[in-house]
C-alpha cells in the first residue's frame, strides 16, 4: 500500500465527509462513485462494488458522528424527531436489508432509482416560511414522521444506503422542520440507520479495513469542519445545493438502469 494509494482515499473520504456534514446526508451518495471510480483511474486500486458499499458504511457511521457532535449545541438536534424516526427508520433498514435478498440486481437498482426520483422531485417543491419557526416551536406529526422513516428505512436497506437523501426531503417538504433542524437531526438518524448496515457489512466480511480506516480517519476531521461550514451558509443555498446532489443522483442512477 503505497503513499499515493493513502492520499487517493484519504482525499475521497476527506470530500465526501465535508459535503455530508455540511447537508446533513450520510455521504454514500458521494463517495461511493468516488471509491469505484477514481482509485482506478490514478492506478492506485480497484474495489470491487461489495468492498465500495463495505467501507462507504463503516465510514458513514464515523462521519455522521463528527457531524452530530459538531451541532450538538444551539437546538439544533431535535431530541423527538431523531427518536420516532430512528427507531422506525433502523427497524425499516434491517427488514429491507433481509428482503432484499429476494431480488434481482436490476430490481435492487430499480427500487434505488424510484427512490432518488422521488427525493429529486420533492427537493425541487417550493419551502416557504419553514425556517421562520423558532427551533424551540418546532411542531410535527410523530406516526407519520415514524411511519415515513420506516419506509424509507426499507428502501434505504434493500440498495444499502443510509437513506439520508430521502430523509432530507421529507423532513423539509412533508414534515416542515426548519432546515438547519433538518441537517443536524437527519445525521442522528443516518448514524441510527448506518449502524445495522455497519454490523452487516462487518459480520459479513464485505469491509477492506486498511482504506475503512483512512476513511474514518478522514470522516472525523472533515465531517465537524463541513457541519460548522453549514452552520454559517445561508439557508437556501443548502436547499440548492441538496437539490442538485440528489437530482445528479437521481440522473445517474436511472442512466446506469437504462
């Protein structure tokens, strides 16, 4: 493992940390891509999908951690929130990661496709006055939001992501929470999510540890920076921001499919 090899995924887990904590999303969306492609492309290793998804969840657990930690002060965790959707959305994730066993690859990445289309199209819906509302008056519907994650939580664990640029959305567009709100309790809740998948992937033999490790070396210092970052960007730019990732993955996934 030579000195190129190390800064190729240090910089990759670097990245996808940053870009995770400042939007509030696991970081998968990224860095998966980025581990399947560009290693490859400097010459310095080429993971095969099972060891991309193996390493993006160890290092999706450790950068949701540095960016729960970077915004526990300030009210912007919402204790309740983070606890019904948690819940569901971990229950959701080991169902889905059970049955997606009885699908086809294609039928795997067809679910992932509706999935991001539907996060794509709900970013893109007009989000008037939610971030008006003191983050101490912040109000939501408790079984829908539960029920909601446990769908996503399904989704997410059939094509093993955390689900977090589905969460985004719904928090925003259907359960109207503030969008810092969004950011910091929907990287609780990823952490949640990514932790059945981290046991999995584990107990299952799918993680190469050495570059895991880089990335997590990476997630710890990059993801805090990114989640203070979010902190002082205005609040628009970050729904912009969000709606275009999720719409490029969205584009992609469904090119892949066709």
């Amino acid at each position: 493992m030579d000195f190129a090899f190390i800064i190729t995924i240090f910089l990759i887990g670097f990245i996808g940390s940053y870009i995770s904590g400042m939007l509030g999303i696991g970081g998968s969306i990224i860095k998966y891509p980025m581990l399947l492609y560009i290693p490859p492309l400097f010459g310095v290793a080429a993971f095969t999908a099972h060891e991309v998804s193996g390493i993006s969840a160890v290092q999706v657990l450790f950068a949701t951690i540095g960016g729960v930690w970077a915004y526990r002060k300030g009210g912007y965790l919402n204790k309740s929130l983070i606890a019904y959707m948690g819940v569901s959305i971990l229950i959701g994730s080991f169902i889905g990661g059970y049955g997606s066993k009885l699908l086809s690859e294609g039928g795997i990445n067809l679910t992932y496709g509706i999935l991001a289309l539907i996060a794509a199209v709900m970013m893109f819906v007009p989000k008037k006055g939610i971030d008006d509302i003191p983050l101490d008056q912040v109000k939501f519907n408790k079984w829908l939001a539960a029920s909601l994650a446990l769908i996503v939580g399904i989704g997410a664990g059939i094509v093993g992501a955390a689900g977090a640029f589905l969460l985004v959305p719904i928090m925003l567009v259907v359960l109207k929470i503030p969008t810092r709100m969004t950011i910091a309790s929907s990287l609780a809740i990823t952490f949640i999510s990514s932790i059945g998948a981290t046991v999995g992937k584990v107990t299952t033999g799918q993680v190469d540890y050495f570059p895991a490790v880089i990335m997590i070396i990476a997630s710890l210092i990059a993801s805090p920076l990114g989640a203070n970052a979010g902190k002082k960007v205005n609040t628009k730019v970050l729904q912009v921001i969000l709606a275009v990732l999720i719409a490029a993955t969205a584009i992609k996934i469904w090119m892949d499919i066709f």
